[in-house]
C-alpha cells in the first residue's frame, strides 16, 4: 500500500461574483434591471451554476493549478494571507465542495474542524451532540461511546454535558467540537484556524493532542496564523498565495519565504492618525545618528519617532519590537517604564528613545508604534513602523553567527559572571 494519503494534480476551483451596476435611480432603469437578473439567473440555472445576483459577473480563482502529495503520518501546516485559499483547498479536501478543474485524491477518512461548532445542533446537548457530530464523520455509535469519557475529559465540560449547547460560551463550543474530531479515529485530521478560540491552556493541550494523532500514525493538516504554533508543530509547510502554491518544504525555510513576502506587501504604511495624536515618522538610528535599516547586535537600540499632540495630557509612546515570524519579543512604555508623556502642549515634536545594547539573533525585526493614553487606551498605532535587519550576531570569541533560524530565539544570553566548575564531593548527590 502507498504512502501518500493525499494527492492533488492540477487542483483549481473557480468561483462566479456578481457585481450590481449603478443607476441613476429612475424606474426604467430599475425595471430593465430586474429583468436582466432574472434572465440571468435562468441562464445560470439551466447550465446548473448557482445563481449569482448582480448584473455583471466574473470569474474569480480562489485556486489555481496547485499540486502536492501528502504521506501518512505527516503533521503539514497550510500557512499564507486572508484570501490567499486555504478554507477553500480544506473544504475541497473535507469534499464539502468540487473542484473546477483537476484531480484530488485521498486515502482514508477524513474528519474536519473547519468552524467553530460545525454539525452542532443548539437544540440538543453536549452529549447528544457528540454522537450527532459523531455519526456525521462517519463513526459508529459504539465508536463514539467507546470515546466518549476521553473527550468530554479533554473539552472540560463535564459539568454542561447534559445542557443544551446553546447555552455553551464560544469557547466551550470550541473545545467540545475540537475533542471530538481530534479523538475519533479517522486517517485524516484537517484543522481550521480553531486555535484562535480558547484559552492558552486549552490552546497548548490541543497542540500536544495534534502531535499525538501524528505520531500514532494518522495525517494531519493544520492551519493557522499563529506562526510560532506553526513553527512548534510542524516540520513541513505549504503556503498558498493569491490561490496559488509558491513554496512546499521545510517549514523553516516556509515560514521565511512567507515573512518575508509580508515584509515586500506592508513596506508602504498608512500612517494615518489618532484622535488626540498621530505618528508621522520613524526610524532606527546608528551610532552616528544617520538613519539605518541595520543594526549591530551589542549596541544601544535607538529609535527616533516625530509625532503630533493636541497636547492631551497623559499620551505617552510604545514600541512592540517583533522577529521574523511577526511574534513579539520585547516591548517598551515611555510612560509604564519612565513616566515620560508627551507634551501637553499642541505641537509636533521628535524624540530619540535610547534602550539598552541586545544580541538580536541574526534575522529581520519591526518595531510597532503606537501612542497610548494614561497606558489603557491606544490613540493611534502603526504596525511595521520600523524594519531593520541584523546580519550577523557573535556572542563570544568565536565565529559562531547566532541566527533566528535556528530556532533558539530571537535574543542571545550573556554572562553576568564566570563560570567556575568545582569538584563534587565524594557521595554527593542530586
């Protein structure tokens, strides 16, 4: 028996999108409208497309020749933009909808969690759902009871089993429905972005039950925007852009192909502006200085920020500094830290903000900025406000370069004292 549970040869589905056109707003107009949506609509029936509403259509490519083969047991993260298709190459591989054009095949059963709560009825309990959702993956009534205990230990819900879900929070939704696909045996497990909903406990036991259906053997594939659980889980990446497969590897070498894409689409920043104050600009500054898109790991960290007050008393400035996969590392307050505001007179000023000397790891940063008001409220906030880039990190004496890469953080850790090994006195122990 072959290996690959999943193979998708030429993979693309066309959506049709109905666009409406203004009129003038006379009765004629609106009267010649009508009927053209509703000869359009008969067109469509007859060929056996839906009927779209709108008086002009397009076809639009949520994907496009996409190909791939997925082996048995492999854990595989779907990574890339909004719109990029990752739901609609899920629902196609869940055969929630066809494909338009090419061939998917697979190996085995599969069992979705592609939204919150799917096949949950809000009439029936928890219990009564969990078989109900059971039966619709395909499982038998004695399977599911066999289970049963598991997962309702796993979602915590014990308490509400016998209450209807209706009554459930979100994320007590979250948790029963993501216990059930993950605990019924089926060969193919496809998760959708369901880590967005839960808390960090509940978010960790679902990354530790993911790498168990894994390594038991069973496939699975995961999507989502958290790129550090990304990076934690799996070893293989497949992002999608604008409908289309641009990288299929490691996923560390994906997740630097992907950022660094989002690096080249958010380079040009809609600054905009707050109610009571607006950040006008920003930059990392050298030692001389001089603006820069470098920095050299070991040196003070200055940023240099022009921004515009109504004079509000109270508006101090943040920096949330990121790494390469968008994931925050470390974070500054003028007034949390220092008690500095801005002024309180209306103006546009420029400040130097001087931190400490880091060993950044080798890689890309961005540094948010934003003006917060007595530290609650932000005013306003631009992300990617500042990108810069370390080329290299040597924390000793030798040639080591310290990257991010290696996956051992963003910030390499320095001494404070020697380190001095003694001898262990004789029948000593731990």
């Amino acid at each position: 028996m072959s290996d690959t549970v999943i193979r998708a040869t030429g993979l693309g589905k066309r959506f049709v999108i109905g666009h409406r056109v203004q009129n003038n707003g006379l009765f004629s107009d609106a009267m010649v409208g009508a009927v053209r949506r509703f000869l359009s609509k008969g067109k469509s029936a007859l060929k056996g497309n839906p009927g779209d509403a709108g008086d002009m259509f397009e076809e639009f490519w949520a994907l496009r020749d996409i190909n791939f083969e997925i082996k048995r047991g492999e854990l595989v993260s779907i990574i890339g933009h909004n719109g990029a298709g990752k739901s609609t190459l899920l629902k196609i591989l869940s055969r929630i909808t066809e494909p338009t054009t090419g061939r998917i095949e697979i190996d085995g059963r599969v069992t979705s969690l592609l939204e919150v709560g799917t096949g949950f009825h809000p009439e029936l309990t928890g219990r009564e759902n969990v078989f109900l959702n059971g039966a619709i993956l395909g499982m038998t009534r004695a399977e599911v009871r066999q289970r049963f205990d598991e997962i309702v230990a796993f979602a915590g819900v014990e308490k509400f089993i016998d209450t209807p879900v209706k009554r459930y929070s979100v994320g007590m939704y979250a948790r029963l429905a993501f216990a059930v696909a993950a605990h019924l045996e089926a060969e193919i497990l496809v998760i959708d972005e369901v880590l967005a909903v839960g808390d960090a406990e509940f978010q960790k036991r679902c990354l530790n039950r993911m790498s168990e259906v894994a390594s038991s053997g069973r496939t699975v594939l995961f999507v989502s925007h958290n790129l550090g659980a990304v990076s934690a889980l799996t070893r293989r990446a497949i992002v999608l852009r604008a409908g289309q497969l641009t990288f299929d590897g490691p996923v560390k070498a994906a997740l630097a192909h992907y950022t660094a894409n989002t690096g080249a689409t958010s380079h040009k920043l809609n600054w905009g502006r707050g109610w009571d104050s607006a950040l006008m600009s920003a930059d990392l500054l050298d030692e001389q200085g001089n603006a820069t898109e470098r920095f050299q790991p070991g040196m003070p960290l200055r940023v240099r920020v022009g921004v515009e007050t109504t004079g509000m008393p109270g508006m101090c400035i943040e920096l949330t500094f990121r790494d390469e996969l968008g994931l925050p590392f470390g974070f500054y307050s003028t007034g949390t830290f220092n008690g500095v505001m801005l002024p309180t007179e209306a103006g546009r000023f420029e400040c130097v903000i001087t931190l400490e000397s880091y060993l950044l790891a080798a890689g890309q940063y961005s540094i948010d900025i934003g003006t917060s008001f007595t530290n609650v409220h932000t005013d306003h906030r631009v992300e990617n406000a500042v990108r810069f880039v370390v080329d290299q990190c040597t924390p000793g004496p030798g040639s080591f370069n310290f990257r991010q890469s290696l996956a051992t953080g963003s910030l390499a850790m320095t001494l404070k004292q020697p380190i001095e090994f003694k001898p262990l006195a004789a029948g000593a122990t731990r």
